[in-house]
C-alpha cells in the first residue's frame, strides 16, 4: 500500500475507457466527471453505458468489456470470495452515501397505518418494520404470501431490507448455496425477489410483489404514479451508510495504476462538485441526470429526493439534506469497515455458508477494498491544489475503520473490527451454525 501512496502519478497507460452504469441517481460522480470535463483533464477519454441489470454489468467488468463500472458495494466482495460469478474485483472509491428507500403498496400501507404512531395527523418516523408484521401475519394466515422486491442478491437493498424486516421481527428468510438453494427463501416469512430497478414500479402496480427496497428515482416514482408509499429510507435504518462503489478487475488496477488513481481523481472532483455549497449543484446535476442516456427518469421525480426532500405518503414531503451525499462525510473512502458490515450481513443470512473467523473478515476486506490507490489521488488533488487535506481522512494514519456505528433501526451497534460478536447480536440470524 505504501508503494501506491507514495508514487509519483505519471501519465495513464490507457487513456480510452468505457464505463457501466445502472439508471440510478447515484452513478452521478461518474456523469458529472464525464460532464464537466474532469475525466479529460485526467488524459482519459471515456464512454459511459448504461447495462441491462447488475449481473450483465458485472460480467461486462470481469471478461474486459466495461474498465470499471458503478457497482453495489456488495458486489466486488461477493465476486472475490465466490458467491455468485467468481472474480477477484476491486474498489478504490466510494460513490456515495444513503440514496434508498423501501416501498410498499397502497394497499398494505393503509393496514400498515392502523399500527403506526401519529403526531398531528402524520406518521411518525422512522416507521418500523414492527408495524408491517400484523399485515405480513394476516396475509400468512389467509394464505397469501408476501411479497417484497429487491433488486440483486448481493446488493445494499437486500441487506438493508431485511435488516430493517428482521428488526421489525419479520424473518427474511436464509440462502444455502451449498445445498444449492439460492433463493433465499428458507424459513422466510417475507419472500424477497430480484427486480431491476426502473421495474420495480410497475412490478408493484401489476401486484406481483406488495413493496420493494430499490434506491432513487424509484420510490418517487411510485409516488408520482400514485401507486404506493415510501415508508422509510435507509437514512434511517442505518445512518449515513456506503451504497455504491466503483469497481475493477483487480488486474486492471496492477496494470494501469496511474489511470486507476486519474480516473479516481477525477470521480473525487465530481463528487466533491454534487456536495459542494450546500449541494447548490444539484439541480444542474438533476437535468444531467434527467437525460435518457443517463437516468432517463423525470426531472421532478429525481429532483424530488435529489434535492434535500423525500416525500413519503403523497404531499408528506420531508426535510432529508442528507438522503443522497456524494462527498460530505468523507463518503468516498473506502473502509474496510464498510466492506465488513457487508460481509457480515452476507454471513448473517447464509450467503456465506460457514462461520468464519474475525481475521478472515479482515483480509477480505483488504482484498477489496484499496485505499492506497484513493490515498494516490488525493495526494494528487492536494498538490495540485483542487482540494485540500480536510477533505480527506488522514490519508497517512487512517486505520480504515470508522468508529462504532449505533445509529440503526434497532439501536444495535456495529464495531467493525468485531465482526464475530456483531453476528451474535441478533435475535434473527446465523451465527456460528451452517444451516
């Protein structure tokens, strides 16, 4: 790592890049770097592609069609440790962080409302999942099951979805890949499935799924359709948490180091761009964004969480500054922290077959995740005096891992560099036990 954080940043051994994308409001640093010229100021001449769902995007990546794409932070982890397609990924940047919600139908909503708290004729947030199980139990005992969407097995929305569910006393059910179930269904008492994102609407409107975790602009969305109601976001499940990554082949960051730290460079500038002012930005990056080769969603629906708001339920539209952050909160380092909290949900619901050791946790970490490289380009924009040293953590003695984390639905702290004994913190889930 050393060797990354010291080197002096030459030219880029390869300057033509293409880039992948989902339509999602948080693969903004990437249309911003391309927008505003920070990529070309890098020597980097690259096209952005919008893919059909995660796992093309992934493939895209590991056979060398894609150089680097957004990706969900659980990606590049699920991919080096081997469930799923096996690649070892890496990231040296973090998109951003926050971004999600979770949905429900109209229908399950007013049920939902008999049981949730109310103060001056609104619901009082955050709404739990709590108030979701008396209709999943009577829905069960009719029969029926319930249904939720997510939007891939390894993604941010699954893990977030069933934290908040499992918090709420709802079980999610459990995957074993080494009996070859992958469904993720064993013991459920929510059946969770994949949908990509711009369906996740009209998957709702049709009836086939009852709500869905998917990040923005498809909750508005539901909203402006009238179709159903966000009931929570993952602010508020787990404050400030990391979503999107940018990832690699480990073997394009060893072979093309200076382009690898340039095109991080540049990413950083326009993260730092969405942020800055107060996020005075973002209605130009909205209008980016609101371009069918982009997004291609409305402007008044991207804006309508973009912009420092989340509506909720219909005309129930609340002050959230930090529902999507691109560089506040130092959120484009990549923590080991970050990577383990993702290991362990992977762990807690069986995606990860067998216990394993604290150290283990560790060293996979730091296979994925390469903050020397970040150290790299930031250095560079240091010096170059585009940004200055309070941007950054202390890029010579951070350790990689934040401080614990107490502010999550359940009130249950995460402490990174105690993988084991989080597991052991919860009612609902594996532990030290193989199914």
């Amino acid at each position: 790592m050393a060797s990354w954080a010291h080197a002096e940043l030459g030219p880029p051994e390869k300057d033509e890049l293409k880039f992948g994308f989902i339509k999602l409001t948080d693969m903004a640093p990437i249309a911003i770097a391309y927008e505003n010229g920070y990529f070309e100021d890098e020597g980097l001449y690259v096209t952005i592609e919008a893919q059909a769902n995660w796992k093309v995007l992934l493939d895209g990546v590991i056979d060398g069609k894609l150089d680097g794409a957004h990706m969900l932070a659980g990606q590049p982890l699920a991919a080096t440790i081997g469930f799923g397609t096996k690649a070892h990924i890496v990231t040296p940047f973090s998109m951003d962080l926050n971004g999600n919600g979770i949905t429900v139908s109209n229908a399950v909503w007013e049920k939902m409302k008999a049981h949730v708290p109310m103060a001056a004729g609104k619901p009082v947030h955050p709404i739990k999942a709590d108030y979701l199980k008396p209709v999943v139990d009577q829905m069960r005992a009719q029969g029926t099951p319930f249904k939720m969407g997510m939007v891939f097995p390894v993604s941010t929305h699954n893990y977030e979805l069933r934290y908040w569910l499992a918090a709420g006393g709802i079980h999610p059910g459990f995957y074993a890949p080494h009996k070859g179930d992958t469904s993720g269904n064993i013991n459920a008492e929510a059946l969770l499935s994949v949908t990509p994102p711009p369906q996740m609407p009209a998957t709702l409107e049709a009836g086939t799924i009852h709500g869905y975790c998917v990040g923005e602009p498809w909750n508005q969305q539901a909203v402006f359709m009238g179709i159903g109601v966000p009931v929570i976001t993952d602010y508020e499940i787990w404050k400030n948490n990391p979503e999107k990554v940018f990832g690699m082949t480990k073997e394009f960051t060893e072979k093309y180091p200076n382009t690898t730290a340039r095109l991080v460079k540049a990413m950083l500038r326009a993260a730092k761009w969405l942020d800055e002012n107060n996020n005075a930005n973002r209605p130009e990056a909205v209008e980016i964004l609101s371009r069918s080769e982009y997004v291609g969603a409305d402007y008044d629906v991207i804006a309508n969480s973009m912009t420092g708001t989340f509506e909720y339920e219909k005309g129930d539209k609340r002050d959230v500054p930090d529902f999507n952050v691109f560089f506040r909160h130092f959120a484009t380092y990549p923590y080991y922290s970050d990577a383990v909290w993702y290991l362990t949900q992977m762990r807690r619901w069986g995606q990860i077959a067998e216990p394993k050791s604290d150290e283990w946790y560790f060293e996979t970490a730091r296979k994925v995740y390469l903050p020397g490289i970040y150290a790299t380009a930031a250095k560079a924009l240091i010096a170059e005096g585009l940004m200055s040293a309070e941007d950054f953590p202390n890029l010579d003695s951070e350790s990689g891992f934040k401080p614990p984390q107490s502010e999550f639905i359940d009130n249950i702290t995460f402490d990174g560099t105690q993988p084991n004994a989080y597991l052991e913190t919860f009612s609902i889930g594996l532990k030290d036990e193989t199914l």
